[in-house]
C-alpha cells in the first residue's frame, strides 16, 4: 500500500509567477500563487510548484558549480505515518524543520524531500 498519492515537483527561482507562466503556457496548465510560491496544476491532478529563493543563481548545467535547484514533495496523508514509512526505507530526518504541514527528509543520497499534507 503506497503511503503517498502524488509527487510533486518544486523548482527554484526568482519569480515563482513568471516562470510558472512560461510553463503554464508550454502546458497549458492553470496556474495560481503568488510572489513567493506558484502552483502549476494539470486537469488530473499533477503539480510542479515554483518557490522564491532570495540571490537566486541559475544551474551551470552540466557542471556542478550550481547544481541544479528542485526537490520533490510528495503529498500524504498523515504526516507521521509517511515519516516513519521513510525512515524505514532509508531517509533520515533533516535538522532544520521550517514548517508544521510538512516534513523535510533527506534521501539515501542525501537529497531533500517534504512529505505534505494535503
């Protein structure tokens, strides 16, 4: 039984509102937010989420001088039985917890991920 329902993928950058503009138009997908976070719904329910980030710097793609800027959330529906789920698997919980309706965790890797909520 999967513990989550849908990923949704988070991208960094100076204008949540411009760029999900661009890719609203690339997807013709609706897109609602604000100066600091912008959501970029399809009809059936996927999401790519565009996040503020202050002194925003582009990837230098393909080096990594500044590696790319996404991280995925995945939505769930109890914050506490996705996180123990997780940990289960491998992920560690990240030191610096910045909100109460999600969860930071840090992959195998040592990538960050959210669990939502919905």
């Amino acid at each position: 039984m999967a513990i989550a329902r849908f990923p949704s993928l988070v991208i960094d950058c100076p204008d949540p509102l411009a760029l999900g503009g661009f890719y609203r138009d690339l997807l013709e997908w609706e897109l609602k937010g604000d100066a600091d976070w912008a959501d970029l719904r399809a009809d059936y329910g996927q999401c790519i989420s565009f996040q503020q980030v202050a002194d925003y710097q582009p990837p230098r793609w393909p080096g990594q001088d500044v590696p790319q800027q996404m991280h995925l959330d995945v939505v769930v529906d109890d914050l506490d039985t996705a996180e123990a789920a997780a940990l289960g698997l491998g992920a560690t919980r990240a030191e610096h917890q910045p909100g109460t309706t999600f969860r930071v965790l840090l992959d195998p890797a040592g990538h960050p991920f959210c669990l939502c909520l919905t």
